[in-house]
C-alpha cells in the first residue's frame, strides 16, 4: 500500500481510538518503532501520522513518550456518531455528556416539514441539546424526528440527560428501521445570539455549522441540525 494511504489510515486509526475513549487522556502509545512495526511501515510514515495528530492537539509528545492529551480540542463526526449508533447503541463518545433544553412536538419550519415530506401543519419531534467533554462545550444540537415515533419511543419527549445518549438506537430498534442513507452538508459562519449562547461564545463569533440527515428508503429517519465552536475539529475516513 502506498505510504501516503497508510500514513492516512494511521491517523484516522487513532483519531479514532481518542475521539472514542478507546484511548483515554494520558494514555500512552508506542513507540514510533513500535507502531513502525505493527503497521508494516517505515518509522518516517509513522512520525507524519503522529505529526498530524499532533497538529489536531490530540496528542503530545515529551522525552518519556507520545501520550493523548488531556483536553483534546476535537469532537466526534456524524460519520463517528453514526458507527457508535450502529456499533455499541450509544449516540455520545466516551466521556461525553449532554443536557438536553428542549424536547417537544411542534409544527416544524416548511424545509424541515418538506425533508419529511409532512403536510402544511403536520407536527414532528424537535430536540435540542448542548453536549460537552469535562469543561468544554463540543457541540450544540437540533434533532428532528417524525412525530409518529414518540408513540414508540416516548422518550423522544423527555429532557432528562440520561435519556438522550443512545436515543437514535432505541428509535430504529422500535420502528425496525435502518440507516442506510446518509449526508452531511457543513459551513462555516457566525454564531447567532442562540448558538453563541448554548456554546458560551460571543454573538458573531465563528462556527462550523452543518446539517446531517439519516434515513433509507422510505425517507428521513432523522435530521440533525449542529453547530461546533470555533478551532474545534472534527475528521473522517472515507473510501477513495
């Protein structure tokens, strides 16, 4: 394999296995001969992986080792969140927590009514939420679900916290749908007196703002509107 796709590959791995928990702050990895070794590379692909990681501040270095750091500026992608939902039924990484502000049936804006294809009036289940890692906010959310699964999973109406972690699972588990079809759009902008609010940011201040949807052949299971703050990054594989 080129060493360009393993060098990728390497990082993505353990961007990964940090976003997760998988590896913890303060975890130590091997060494560069080490990882050299376990993926078949030269100890050169292997710094430019751990280089990159470094930039992202996911890790640090020092004379005793490479470790995790201990505040790592960087949240998990739909694409993340997806494979926890699919993988371990859980929508948050490790160490992740959320409180949920909203929860309730309303007559959605006519984008949201037409990605549902609803009629002028129907209602559907809006959820919103900030989610963050010890101190630091990563994330502040809009879920949008058909209305029709409240009655399956009465839990999409409740704001307690220990609900909202694994919520997107139990809804395919009750409706025996699954996700199959997915999209990502995101850009960058300010944040409005809402978003700068939720995240503890100045009104204006930039954001990374996107819009995901997640459903399969019958239409939309579930439209998230996010929002990340400013110098926190987010990374995904993909096929090439």
């Amino acid at each position: 394999m080129p060493a360009e796709k393993t060098f990728t590959r390497i990082t993505d791995h353990y961007r990964r296995q940090i976003l997760t928990g998988a590896l913890p702050a303060g975890a130590k990895l091997p060494s560069n001969k080490e990882l050299a070794a376990k993926w078949g590379v030269a100890v050169e692909t292997v710094r430019r992986a751990l280089s990159q990681l470094q930039v992202e501040k996911l890790i640090r270095t020092s004379p005793r080792g490479t470790f995790v750091a201990d505040e790592t500026p960087a949240t998990a992608s739909p694409a993340d969140r997806l494979l926890a939902v699919q993988g371990t039924m859980r929508t948050f990484m490790e160490g992740e927590t959320s409180v949920v502000t909203a929860a309730q049936l309303v007559v959605p804006p006519v984008y949201v009514a037409d990605l549902f294809d609803l009629d002028h009036g129907d209602q559907v289940v809006r959820r919103e939420y900030v989610a963050g890692r010890s101190s630091v906010r990563t994330l502040f959310a809009v879920d949008w679900f058909p209305a029709q699964f409240a009655v399956l999973v009465p839990d999409l109406l409740s704001t307690a916290a220990s609900k909202n972690d694994g919520l997107t699972a139990r809804v395919l588990e009750a409706t025996e749908r699954r996700i199959t079809e997915a999209r990502d759009d995101m850009h960058g902008r300010a944040a409005d007196a809402r978003e700068a609010s939720a995240l503890g940011l100045t009104v204006g201040a930039p954001i990374l703002a996107g819009a995901t949807r997640w459903g399969d052949d019958s239409g939309v299971i579930q439209y998230t509107e996010w929002c990340l703050p400013t110098r926190l990054t987010i990374g995904y594989e993909y096929g090439a």
